[in-house]
C-alpha cells in the first residue's frame, strides 16, 4: 500500500525590525526609515539634512518669489521695489541729462519705472542709448562731410582756378536778390543740390551782367584753401559806370 504524501507547512519569515523596533507601530514599517540599519545612520542623516535646511532658510529668508503671470498691478508694483526699483521715476539719475530735452529725459525715465528697473539698469541702458545714438549721428554727419568734399572737388575740377572767385559770386547774387546768405539756406540741403544751386546762380549772374568780379580769376586764389562750408564775406560788386 503507497505512502500516504506529506505536506510540511513553512514558517513565515519575519523582517527583523533591528533599532525600529523602538518606533511606534504606526512607523516601524515607514519606508523612511527602512534604508538606514542602525539608530547612528539615521542619527547621522537627519544632522545632514537639519543642516542644508539650516542653510537653505538663510538663503531664502529674503528671497523674492517669483511674480506669477496673472499678477495684480499691486502685486507688481510691491514687486519691482522688492527688487530695488526707486519709489518715483524722477529718482533716477542719467549721466548727461542736463544736456538733453527736459521731456525727453521725464520720458525715459517714467518708461523705466513702469519697467521695473533699478537705478543701477536704467543709468546703463540710457547710456548704452545714448552711446549708440552718438555713433549714428556722427556716421551721419561724415557721410556728409565726405559727400560735400566730394562735390566740391568735382566742381573745383570744373572750374579750375575761377572756383574761389565763382563761388563767392554765386554767393553775392544769392544775397542780393533773396536777402539770405547762402550757406545758411544750403546747410540743410544736399551737396549735390548745393553745387547745382551756384552753377544756375552762375549762369543768371552771367545773364544778367553780375559776373564781373574785382578779384575774379586766378588773382583771388589764395596759399590756404577755404573750406566750402563757411566762406569769408566778399566784397559787394563794383558799380556799372
């Protein structure tokens, strides 16, 4: 007759709890706890971490959070002076300002206070401004400069040695018959529309008999060259007899 099959039963093994055993139940089991195997590691972690805290509420402890998107006005407004923005616009201070517009300068300085910007910000960002606005006014003003030496020298190549004496002619005709001087009509205008305005006062003057000069010719040419831009007054032309 076959044996009868046994069954062993197995005992359930238990977790030894080791210095967790002291815990409530309620934490014995806690998984924070389970990674440490005796009272000095966990001892040793929490110092390390009371530590970081410690450092970290320094850190924090006059830290600005973060303005959220959907911010009030008010909410903004305690912001920016949180981060160093003067209470009123006219506390800010622009290196030259004397020099400019006063509304120019109340412009700017109202745009950076409702920016938000320190004192320190807005001092750069105008002189960054105005350093970049200087460099196109002066590439403009040679631009210029180069366009009228060049139209001078083509019309001093047309005229030879009668330039000087031809040009203070158109001059005196533009004086006589407008009552302006002529370089303060022109300043605005273009080189070439300058050099165009005495070769037609040249010709009226030739059509008119206005173009006899006392000192007209190669006699009037001097050992300095003039500039084009600011001439000596000339001599009234001399009365027809």
């Amino acid at each position: 007759m076959p044996e009868a099959a046994t069954t062993t039963a197995t005992e359930p093994v238990t977790e030894s709890l080791g210095w967790r055993a002291g815990l409530p139940d309620d934490l014995k089991q806690h998984e924070s706890f389970k990674p440490y195997k005796t009272v000095g590691e966990f001892a040793k972690a929490h110092l390390e971490m009371a530590t970081k805290l410690t450092e970290a509420e320094t850190k924090l402890k006059d830290a600005i959070p973060r303005l959220p998107d959907d911010a009030t006005d008010e909410e903004r407004q305690v912001y920016f002076n949180e981060l160093g923005r003067p209470e009123t616009a006219n506390e800010y201070e622009f290196d030259g300002e004397d020099k400019n517009a006063p509304e120019w300068t109340s412009f700017w300085k109202q745009q950076f206070h409702a920016l938000g910007l320190t004192k320190d910000q807005a001092k750069h960002l105008s002189t960054q401004w105005n350093g970049q606005l200087q460099k196109m006014v002066d590439s403009y003003n040679s631009a210029r400069q180069k366009e009228v030496a060049d139209a001078e020298a083509k019309l001093r190549t047309e005229m030879g040695d009668k330039f000087e004496a031809n040009v203070e002619l158109a001059k005196r005709v533009y004086q006589k018959h407008l009552g302006k001087e002529f370089d303060k009509g022109f300043a605005n205008g273009s080189a070439e529309y300058r050099f165009d305005a005495i070769r037609l006062l040249l010709k009226l003057a030739a059509l008119t008999g206005e173009d006899r000069s006392p000192q007209g010719g190669a006699g009037r040419m001097t050992p300095n060259k003039k500039e084009f831009i600011v001439y000596d007054k000339s001599p009234a032309p001399p009365n027809k007899g």
